[in-house]
C-alpha cells in the first residue's frame, strides 16, 4: 500500500509471461545489508471478464507427464490429491480458509469465476470500458503514465472461499509479463488471495488526493496495481507513488499490512506481528510466495525499516 517501496524488473524466460508492479511510496530504507530480497465495487468486476484480444499474450501451464502404467499392478495406488483439495463438479476446489482473529468486512467476496484451465494468465491492453471508470479515478490528466503504458493482466486464482475465481490487475507495461509469472506461480503454489480488482471508479475517490481510494481497497483486501495517487500515508508530501507508474503491486494487503513510520498500521494491526505462514500471509523473503515475485526482479517491502509486506514494485 504506503509508503515507501522499491525494486527492479526481469523476464523469467522466453515462453513465460511475467509481470509486477509499482510501489506504494518513496525509498525504501532497507533494514541492514543482509536485507536483500532473495530469489524469490461494482463495475471493477466486469473488466475482470472482458474477453482478450487476438493480440493477448496467454500463459500456458507446462502438461504434467503421465508415468506409463504397470503390466502388473499388484493393488490400486491411491490417487495424489492436494493438500485440502476436493473434486467439485469436475474441478479442483480448496477448503474455505477458516475464520481468523480480524478479517475484512467481506470475508468471501463475489468474484468472478476462473476462465480455462491453470492459472490462464493474460496480458492485454487495457480494455476502453475499463479506461472510462479508471479516467477521472485511478487516472488523471498529467499522471506519469497513460493509456498506452498500461496493460491490463487478467488470471485465476484460488479464493478464500476455496473457489477458482478470476480476477485483473493493471501494471505497466514494462512489468506486465513478470507480473503474468508471478501469480502463475502463486496459482501453482495455490496462494490464496481474497479479490482482484482494478482500481477505478468503484472504489470511489481517494479522500487525500488524486486518484481512487485506496483505504477503501485496502479494508476490502483488494490485491490491485496501478492507481495514479500520492504515496499513502505521507499525502501532505504530493509525492507520487510508485503506483502511480504501474510499477507497483499490493497483495492480500488486510494479510500483509503496512506499517507506517509514524506507527499508523494499514488498513489493520492484527498480523503486523503474526507473520508466520498462513493463507494468503507473505511470511518471510524466503518464502515461495514471495519468492514468485522476487525471481521476476520485483522487490518486496517486507525488508523495508518501515515493513509493507502486502508491496511488490520495479525500478
């Protein structure tokens, strides 16, 4: 979300698309040496369905080889299933995640559902239906990236709810592939994210400055991107986050919150200090889920002095 985030771009491979996204504010004052990231609304909804473009670049999971079957099986061989994994009309559904000390006021939003199979990730232009909401909200005139910057990514993922659901952020297109890699692999890892929705005019105005209000979509739990504001929490310095680029990412951010240098935590103070692993928790620099990131050259603000643990971001 906030202030401070900070960190630098790269393409994983050839066939892989990957993107990340833009920090939440000013430098980041990593705390000491060892502290380098190791490898590793309504309308907002419909634009998470919009139909890609002939152009639209499409991540497409690696087939699993099938072992060749025994001549003589001497018993039947129990079927490897996922941890908390169940079939649910032909599909693989997770468990819902159970209750947690504070949630968010919506604990199992209404997402859309996912679009084909794996991950599906896709990197297109941002639709116009999509540009309309976002003008006059997440964007403005004299915002340091337009139209033609922006891509939109649109992928599935695995809900809180235990459901395949598909949701989109919008990045620069700089980052727009690392950023299709990264949530491939936490769709792989089956991560859970709570809701994907771009930032626009379902969010409503942001109350200390341009852009749209990201409070709002921080208390929902909204994993989101690019959104033309002030690095949060430090409004009064009219200093545009790295959000405002496209260059900056926020994931499960009521999981991972921000803390802030003058003590204000956002948007809650209940896993500021449980950063053990749990659903939808980017733990530790060593840890897969942010691993999925920092192999893509995005750097994390959990290593920040003042942690944003929800904050992804290129240079």
């Amino acid at each position: 979300m906030t202030s401070g985030r900070s960190s630098a771009a790269l393409v994983a491979s050839a066939s892989a698309v990957t993107v990340l996204l833009t920090s939440c504010g000013g430098t980041p004052e990593v705390a000491g040496a060892s502290a380098t990231a190791s490898p590793t609304s309504s309308a907002a909804a419909s634009a998470s369905t919009t139909t890609a473009p002939s152009s639209a670049t499409r991540v497409t999971p690696t087939p699993t080889a099938t072992a060749a079957a025994p001549t003589k099986p001497a018993a039947p061989a129990a079927t490897p299933t996922h941890t908390g994994a169940a079939a649910v009309g032909g599909t693989q559904a997770l468990a819902p995640v159970p209750r947690a000390g504070a949630e968010p006021a919506v604990r199992f939003p209404r997402n859309p559902p996912a679009e084909g199979r794996g991950a599906n990730a896709v990197v297109t232009q941002v639709p116009d239906a999509l540009w309309s909401r976002m003008t006059g909200y997440s964007w403005t005139p004299g915002c340091p990236v337009g139209h033609s910057g922006l891509r939109q990514v649109s992928v599935n993922f695995w809900g809180f709810d235990g459901k395949r659901s598909r949701g989109a952020v919008v990045v620069n297109r700089a980052i727009a592939q690392q950023t299709a890699a990264a949530f491939t692999r936490l769709y792989d890892l089956r991560f859970r994210i709570r809701q994907m929705r771009p930032m626009d005019s379902g969010w409503g105005q942001h109350p200390k400055g341009p852009g749209a209000d990201d409070y709002a979509s921080m208390d929902a739990d909204n994993t989101s991107a690019f959104n033309c504001r002030y690095v949060g929490g430090e409004e009064e310095k009219e200093v545009y986050s790295r959000h405002a680029y496209g260059m900056a990412l926020d994931v499960n951010p009521f999981e991972n919150p921000y803390l802030a240098p003058d003590g204000s935590v956002y948007p809650d103070d209940h896993w500021a200090r449980r950063r053990g692993p749990a659903p939808g928790v980017f733990s530790s620099a060593s840890s897969a889920p942010v691993r999925a990131f920092t192999s893509q050259g995005l750097g994390w603000g959990g290593l920040w002095t003042n942690p944003d643990y929800q904050h992804f971001d290129a240079r």
